[in-house]
C-alpha cells in the first residue's frame, strides 16, 4: 500500500463545511483510504460526510475532490474502496448538475471542470465496474462535453464488458444534449447504434437518445424497441441482465409522450410467447390507464385478452386491471362472472378474488353468492384492512373494498359476516368485519346484537362507529348508561378512542356534549381543527354560537383536509354559501390545472354539489375535471381510476345542481 500524498494540510478545513459541520476530520479520512483495515470505513465516511444524501454541495468537496480521484486511480487502494470513491464523484457531479444554485458551494463548477482530466485516464481502470462508474461520473461533465464525448466512444469501440459499453452509450446521450461541435456526429453514431446487432445495445441507444434530445419524440424509437421486445427472446436485450419485467416497463417508457407508439408496443407484448413480458406489458398498461383516460380504449380489450392467460400472475393482475377500470371494464362482466363460478371458475384463488372485486365495482349481482361462500368459509382471501401503496404490487383486496359497497345484498351476505364477526380471534378481523358493517349503514341492523356484544372488547371504538351508521335502531338498542361507562373506560393503548368513541357517541345519541368537551379545545390549535370543525358541522344551526371561530379559520384553509371540515361546518350552520364556495374553489382550483387530486378534493366537490347554484363559482374547476384526458388524481396506483370516478362523478352532480332550476340554498 502507498503512503498517502502530501497535501492534505494545504487546506484549512476548519473554515469549510460538510454535513455534520466543520470538515477538519476529513483529511483523516482521506488518509484512511490508504490504510487498508479503515480504508471501506473511510471511503464510507467520506461518502456521508462530503456528499450526504445530495441535494447541494458543500464547501469541503472542492477540496476533497482531488484528492478522492487520486485514491481512486491509485491501483494500490483496493477495488470496492476505488468504487465507492468513484460514486462519491459522481454524486457531486450530479449534484453541482441539478441542486438549487444556492446549495451548491461557489467554488464547485471550477474544482470539477479541473478534475475531470484526472477522471478520463480511469476510463482504462482494469476493474469493469470502476470504468462503469467512471463513466456515470463523466456523464455530469457539461460544460467540457465534447472532450468527454469523444473519450466514451472512444472507449467504446475497445470496451469489453457488456454493461460498462452501454453505460458508455448512456453517457454519451447525457452529455451530447450539452455538446457544441461534436453534437451532430454524436447523433449519428446513437442513431446508428439503433439498428445495432445487439438488442440491448439498440434499447440503450434510444435511451440515451432521449436524453441528447428531450422532449423530442422520434417513429424510430418505438419501431426499435417494439422489434428488440418483441423480435427475440428476453436473454438477448435485457440490459445488464435486469429483470425482463422491469425491462419492458423501461423500455416501453423510452418512447416517452409517443402515445401512439407505445399503445401498439404494449399491445404487441401483451401477446408475447414470454409470460414475464406479457407480465411487463400488463404493468405498462396498468399505469397507461392509471394516468389517461384514453388509454381505455386504446389498451383495455387486450388486457381483457389476458384474463385467460396461461399464466396465473398474470391472469390475476388482468382482473385486478378489469376491477380498477370499474364501468369501462362492463364489456368483460361475462368473462368475469366465469371466472368465479365453482365448478370450471378460476383455479387461481387470488385472481379470483380479484375478479369478485372487478363484479363488485361494477355492481354485478354475480359476485354475491361467490363472496358469500367465501365469507363462510375457512380462508376469505381479502385482507381485513386496506393499503394504500403506490405501485402495480399485487397486495391482497380488502374486504371492505370488495363488499363494501355491496349493501344492498346484506340479506345474502349478513349471516355468513355475523358468523364470522362471532368467531372473530384478533382484533384485525373484528375491526375489519365492524368496517364493513358500517359502509353498509342501516342494511346491517340485523347485526346489531353482535356489535353491542363487541363494546366491551378491544373493537368498541369501531363497533360504536358501525352502530352510530346503522341509525335510529341501533340507537334503540344500546343503554345510554353503557355507552356513558365507555367513554369514561375507553380501550387501553388506543390513543385515538377518546376521540372516536366521543364523535360515535354524538351520532348515535344526539349528545354531543361529550365530543364538544374534548374536541372544541383543539379548534384554535394547528392539529387536531379537522375533526372539531366535522363536529360542528354536525351539530348544524345548533353550532351556531361557534361560526365566528369557525370564520376565523377560513383565511388558513389553505389546503388538505380544513377548507373542506371548515367551509362545510360554516355552511351546514348558516346556511349561507356565499363566505364559503371562495375557499372551497380555492382548495380544488390547482387541481383541476395541475392534478393531483386526493380524497379531500374529491369530498370538497361532493359538498358543491349539495349546494346548487352557489355552487357555481365552480364551474370552470368541475369543467376543468371533466374535460381532461389527463386523469386530474395521482397516477401510479390501484386506486387512481377509482378516485377519478369519484371525482367525475361528484363535478357531474355538481354541475347537475347548478344549472338545476330553483337550485340555489
């Protein structure tokens, strides 16, 4: 091992900074780079310190920088310490690329426009994975991109190891969008690269072509990737051998706003020999439909096709597509249908279960008898509470989401619940079967005695909110001084159950003075105002002598979940629209340019429609909402169709009440 090189003790490194403060350790960790027992640690150190978690740089990484590129070319620090040192560089680098100018320190661009010669001969390095990470680094050399451009390719036409040549090939990209006179011979090789004998050299090309060109769409992007997915087997282009399913959504992704071309990509794949494509392809679509309303048309009957895939993955993943898709999906109710039926149904249960959940969304009376003998036997297959993750992972349904809806048909599924509710041995399965009692209201009545039996056990405070749904006749059955005993005795480490317990109270009994002692106090504080302003609301005229608070609230409804609790305790008090359709225009008026929309929003535009023809400031936002291709709700997830439906829905009925004669409150 070489000694370390002088120099350190040029710098003084108290006046500069990294991200635990003054740098004054990190010339001993530069040192540690040539002490093999703390060179790892060190190397690890630097990364944290110098670099941290990005986001800017820090006045300590001018310096450090030339030093950290000479440990990582010298040949006697070990390979794994010159790797990690190699990302710290281009961690910077990318950083000084795209942080906030006042987070990157002044001295930054001249350093790394001085270091980058000393980072060029590492092209050579004799590890593989080091000249990889050379050339992520150089990638981030804009400012001398044609110097770097030509030393990639280069490298390029000697490079042996598969993955380094295609991050040469990214390289390449990233920097000709910055180059001055090697620009259009930088194009021409990358488009040449295109037609390449590899297939995953052809899908980088068109990657790293997105980047010299962005915003550009170009036909020869998707004719490249739909004749590499669909002309070979999945071995030969996956890109650094990734896995083929997240390859597909990669490279689907490379054609970019090409609507089009990649509708046709994903159909094509859709029909793959490859069940790991066909299950690419399945996610493609998934966010396709999840982000446009257009996409229906253009991609839902080939997912349909793969309700009879051969494999089950991929089966389940198309019936959950269908289940998403809700109405759209009524084509496909049939095919549905037989996929839950007992004697030739699915074999599959999961995807079964989804199925059952694409009939429930689409109301079909078909997925009744089905669920009820699920909810009898010895395994549901629902999960008994809900996720809200993003991403196309196919978690289990929750009850309530599959049956929650399915009220009407409480005679036929009510016995098997109840049976279920009574052998109940975790508080999972309790909460979950009380949920759902309570999404169906007064229809669960006959399961009265059941909850009342739960009041007493760890489920009281959701047992209580499925009894306050049911209405007068729950109301009839629970002893006012049982409840009374509950609220002085709510269940231990529930932190939640004051509150609950209190608001279920009030509903059930009309006694709202319980919630209004514990909840009135948090009106005037920054957490906590929601759920005394739903109280108030509540209480109607009666909360009359609480509107002055509630007006002072309206100038701080600036989002989330207050302008909706606010506006409508206000209305619901008044009776006057007029001081609060302002703010509730306000809170969705973004959504409706920019997206985005969650519940809250969708909640505020149900409460427009209850309010008519005040209402009708509005108009433009529920227009707005309605006339979008763009799905207006976040995209990526499960639940984006779901909540656009609700959000189409709730701007329909509003704009109904508007223009309804007499329709002003």
């Amino acid at each position: 091992m070489s000694d370390a090189p002088a120099g350190f003790d040029a710098v003084d490194w108290s006046v500069l900074r990294h991200a635990y403060g003054a740098a004054e350790d990190v010339p001993g960790m530069l040192r540690d780079l040539y002490r093999p027992q703390q060179a790892a640690a060190a190397a690890d150190s630097l990364l944290t310190h110098v670099h941290h978690q990005g986001g800017g740089v820090y006045s300590s990484a001018p310096a450090a920088l030339p030093h950290v590129i000479a440990a990582a070319a010298d040949p006697a620090v070990a390979a794994d310490v010159r790797q990690e040192l190699l990302y710290l560089v281009g961690a910077l680098a990318g950083a000084g690329n795209i942080a906030e100018p006042r987070f990157v320190t002044s001295g930054w661009p001249a350093a790394w426009d001085l270091a980058v010669p000393d980072l060029l001969p590492l092209l050579d390095d004799p590890v593989a994975v080091n000249r990889t990470a050379v050339a992520v680094a150089l990638a981030e050399a804009r400012r001398r991109a044609d110097e770097v451009t030509a030393a990639l390719r280069a490298r390029w036409g000697v490079e042996p190891d598969p993955r380094t040549r295609l991050q040469l090939i990214d390289s390449v990209g990233s920097l000709t969008a910055h180059a001055g006179e090697r620009r259009g011979s930088s194009l021409g090789w990358l488009r040449e690269l295109m037609d390449a004998a590899d297939p995953s050299v052809r899908l980088v090309a068109v990657q790293a072509l997105r980047r010299a060109l962005p915003g550009q769409d170009d036909a020869a992007y998707a004719r490249t990737v739909s004749e590499v997915l669909s002309g070979g087997e999945p071995t030969t282009w996956r890109p650094g051998g990734g896995a083929v399913r997240a390859t597909v959504v990669w490279a689907v992704g490379l054609l970019g706003a090409d609507r089009a071309g990649r509708a046709d990509a994903t159909r094509r794949l859709l029909g793959h020999r490859d069940p790991s494509v066909r299950a690419g392809a399945l996610q493609v679509a998934a966010q396709a439909l999840s982000a446009r309303r257009s996409a229906v048309a253009e991609l839902l009957p080939a997912v349909a096709r793969s309700l009879s895939d051969p494999e089950p993955g991929n089966r389940l993943f198309a019936a959950r597509v269908l289940g998403m898709c809700g109405h759209a999906a009524l084509p496909w109710a049939d095919a549905l249908a037989a996929m839950v039926t007992d004697d030739e149904g699915e074999a599959y249960l999961p995807a079964r279960s989804h199925a059952l959940w694409a009939l429930s969304r689409l109301g079909d009376v078909r997925c009744v008898a089905p669920l009820a003998r699920r909810l009898g036997g010895a395994r549901t297959g629902f999960a008994y509470h809900a996720s809200h993750a993003d991403g196309w992972w196919t978690y289990e349904l929750s009850l309530g989401e599959v049956a929650g809806g399915l009220g009407a048909h409480a005679g036929v599924l009510l016995p098997p619940v109840r049976a279920r509710l009574a052998a109940a041995s975790t508080l999972d399965e309790r909460r979950g079967l009380c949920q759902l009692l309570e999404s169906w209201g007064a229809a669960a009545a006959p399961a009265i005695p059941d909850l009342l039996g739960l009041l007493d056990t760890d489920a009281a405070v959701w047992a209580l909110d499925a009894l306050a749904a049911i209405g007068p006749a729950a109301a009839e059955a629970v002893p006012r001084e049982r409840l009374r005993a509950l609220l002085g005795d709510p269940p231990a480490g529930q932190p939640f159950a004051p509150r609950c317990l209190a608001l279920a109270y009030g509903r059930l009994t009309g006694d709202r003075k319980p919630a209004l002692d514990l909840l009135l106090p948090q009106l005037g504080k920054l957490y906590g105002r929601e759920s005394a302003a739903l109280l108030l609301g509540e209480l109607g005229p009666a909360g009359a002598p609480y509107a002055g608070r509630l007006r002072e609230l309206l100038p701080l409804c600036k989002g989330g979940w207050l302008p909706l609790r606010v506006g409508e305790a206000l209305w619901r008090i008044t009776g006057r629209a007029d001081e609060v359709v302002p703010v509730l225009v306000r809170a969705i008026a973004p959504f409706a340019e920019r997206g985005g929309a969650y519940p809250a929003v969708i909640e505020t535009v149900k409460l427009l429609a209850g309010m008519g023809a005040d209402a009708a400031p509005a108009e433009p936002a529920l227009r707005a909402f309605l006339d979008a291709d763009e799905r207006p709700v976040r995209h990526g997830t499960w639940r984006s169709v779901p909540e656009d439906d609700a959000l189409c829905g709730a701007a329909r009925a509003a704009l109904l009440a508007i223009s309804a004669p007499g329709g002003a409150t």
